[in-house]
C-alpha cells in the first residue's frame, strides 16, 4: 500500500492531526464517525492549543489552508474536497495488513459518488488518494490483499465495512495464510463463541468475497459467492 501516490508528481500527505482539524472544521456525525473509524485520536486537551497552531502553521506553508480577513481558517481546493469527504462519508471499508506484529491500515471512505483512499504512511500519517468510482474499489481492494497474501506464509488481512445505516455494526471478513501456505477465510455467520466462520479460499474467492462486501454488505462463505 505504501506505492500509493495522489499523482505521478506528487503525494499528497496529510497528518493525523491535520485530518483532525479537516473534520473539527465542519462537525457533522458523519466526520465523528469516520474519526472514530480511522482511530484519531485528539490531543489532551492542555495541547490542544500548542497542536493546533502546529498543524494550521504546518498547513499554511504547504499551501493547504489560508486565513481569511476575519480570522476563519479556509481550506484550499484539495483540502476542501478531502474534507468534505471526510465529514459526508456514507460507507467505510478499513483494511489491515498483518504479519507477525507489524501491522499496516488502509481506509476507503465514500462519500456519494466521492471515494477516498487513506492509506497509512507512517504511524501519523497518511497518503490520501482519489479512486475512480465506488465500482472500482473491489479490484482496487483484491490487488492489495492478494499482494499481501502472495508475499509470505502467516500473514492476515481483515476487512470491515461500516454503513451510515449501522454505524456501530461494522461487517467483518479475513483472509489468512497458514503456516503450510494454505488459504482460508474467516466470514458470517459467528459460531456459539463469536468466532468467525472458516472456509477454504483461492484468488478468484478472495476477488468474489471483498466485492460482496464492498457492493453489498455481505461476509459469506466463498463457496456460496
């Protein structure tokens, strides 16, 4: 996920207290939700003041944001479609890469026909970029976990989809390696324990389970995609 780039010239990065203070300009339900999806955290508030001017300093001399004449902070073009995202999301897709205990996050937000792509750069920041339409997050998603997958024995790939229906029952899905090299996937239905379901799984599974659940909510069986 680390390739991702917002073009061929440059990669746009925003911090995760500049994502912050992006939602904390327009509170709306949807922003708290996707902050809580992503997993902001706010600075203690005896910072809040001293962190705050660091990131509209910080934003200001990038070129993302301007003061107007009477001192509100305006964001430029970007910043604007980014936030406006960010705080109208609709649907949240959060991706971890896990080996061992290094672990990397990757968030698609949608926000009507807006899709956004964070992908975490390092542990506070992350890579923003634009995907074409929601019909191509699926293949998006199946290179990247199939990428990951391919690349060595006992690694994990988990899924959640969150609606704006649902906000508090997120739709999960795995994907692991065994240590034998073996496929499996973990889905719906939880058994007596709260333990996923687990199923046998190939590439063409793999592409057929993550479009189910991006397009229509669904955790299932590979066997019955």
């Amino acid at each position: 996920m680390s390739e991702t780039t917002a073009t061929d010239e440059q990669v746009t990065i925003y911090t995760a207290y500049e994502i912050d203070f992006m939602l904390g300009l327009r509170d709306t339900e949807n922003g708290r939700i996707t902050r809580e999806q992503v997993g902001l955290r706010r600075a203690p508030e005896a910072a809040q003041e001293f962190v705050t001017a660091a990131v509209t300093s910080g934003l200001r001399a990038r070129g993302k944001v301007e003061r107007s004449e009477d001192g509100q902070w305006l964001l430029g073009e970007e910043g604007q479609v980014v936030a406006s995202a960010l705080t109208a999301a609709d649907r949240w897709l959060g991706i971890a890469l896990a080996e061992g205990e290094a672990m990397r996050m990757a968030f698609i937000i949608k926000a009507g026909e807006a899709i956004l792509m964070l992908t975490q750069d390092e542990l506070d920041s992350f890579v923003v970029t634009a995907l074409p339409g929601s019909q191509e997050v699926p293949a998006s998603v199946s290179d990247i976990v199939l990428a990951f997958l391919e690349g060595g024995n006992e690694r994990t790939v988990s899924l959640r989809r969150t609606d704006i229906s649902a906000p508090h029952d997120p739709v999960p899905l795995m994907f692991h390696v065994e240590a034998d090299g073996s496929w499996r996937a973990g889905h719906l239905p939880l058994d007596a324990e709260g333990i996923l379901s687990i199923s046998e799984v190939d590439a063409d599974g793999v592409r057929e389970t993550t479009r189910a659940l991006w397009a229509d909510g669904v955790s299932r069986s590979p066997a019955s995609a």
